[in-house]
C-alpha cells in the first residue's frame, strides 16, 4: 500500500467503523431517555437553566459510563477482530455508510480490521476511555480518539473518533 493512499483508506476505516451495521435496528426514530426528565433545579446555579444535564449531575454520569462501557466493548471487539460484536454496535453509523454506497458491515468492516496493525488490535484488546476527555449532551456521549488509552497511540484519522446514542436501552455508535 502507498504512503499517499493510507490518510484515503484510514478516512474509509474511520466510516466504516461509524458505520457497521448487523443485526441491530435501522430506524432513525429517536429513543426517549431519562435525561429530558431531570430537573436542574435543584442544585442552585448562577448560569441560566439548560435542557441539557450537567457533566457533575449522577444520571450524567451513569449515562456517560453507560456509553463508555459500550465503547470499551467495541474497542475490544475491533482489537479480537470480532465482527458480530463490532458491527452490532456501530449499526446506525453502518446504516448510514451502506446508505452511502459501502457494503453491509459484515462485508466491509474486515477491511477496517486489516487497518490496523497487530500490535494496534493488541492494544485494543485492553484499550480504555479516559471520561474526563469525552463530551456529552442530553442525547449524546462523544468520545475522541485521544481520549482513548491503550499501549498503542491512536489518532482522528487512524481510530476516528466516536458518537454514541442511547437507543433502545443500548448505545450505539452513530457518526
């Protein structure tokens, strides 16, 4: 492979991943969740209310620690290159790719596991989330490649970075 077609094909890895879809649910209904029925009132505040749970609040944190397992789970699924796991997870972004022209994931996302070196997958087998790097709303969780610890360095382009939604009781990666 040329040193100029790996940022092309890490680009495509990076979709692929967002984008796996398997055995999960295609419909883009939006999922209710607890988060729009917290109140905010009570713990006092000078800053304006807003619809959104703050960082600090429990069921913020539950819901973040939610969406973290999950990746974990993902990470771990890329590094053992298992691909019914993987796929199931990322099955909206999967939707979305194949949408867009790719393949079904059970057909694509094997050229995203060859994208990675051995020794990536092996740190992926063991890779964690530092929660203190991900960002969250009321509907998602984002994490960033950087945020991501593993005995392997991984960037944006080469591990991309995540967004997670709750669907359905479940997260799932969807861009």
């Amino acid at each position: 492979m040329s040193a100029r077609a790996l940022p092309f094909l890490a680009t495509v890895a990076v979709l692929l991943i967002a984008g796996c879809s398997g055995g999960g649910s295609t419909s883009a209904a939006p999922v209710s969740s607890s988060a729009g029925a917290a109140s905010t009132s009570a713990a006092p505040s000078s800053a304006p209310a807003t619809t959104q749970p703050q960082p600090t609040t429990t069921t913020s944190v539950k819901k973040a620690a939610g969406a973290v397992e999950r990746y974990e789970t993902f990470l771990h699924a890329v590094g053992k290159q298992d691909l019914a796991t993987a796929c199931e997870i990322a099955a909206p972004a999967a939707k979305k790719a194949e949408d867009e022209g790719f393949g079904p994931c059970e057909q694509t996302f094997p050229i995203t596991f060859s994208m990675f070196s051995a020794s990536q997958r092996k740190a992926l087998l063991s890779a964690t989330v530092d929660r203190g790097g991900i960002t969250e709303t009321s509907t998602k969780v984002e994490i960033p490649a950087k945020a991501v610890r593993s005995a392997a360095k991984f960037t944006g382009s080469d591990l991309g970075d995540a967004v997670l939604e709750l669907r359905g009781g479940k997260w799932y990666i969807t861009d």
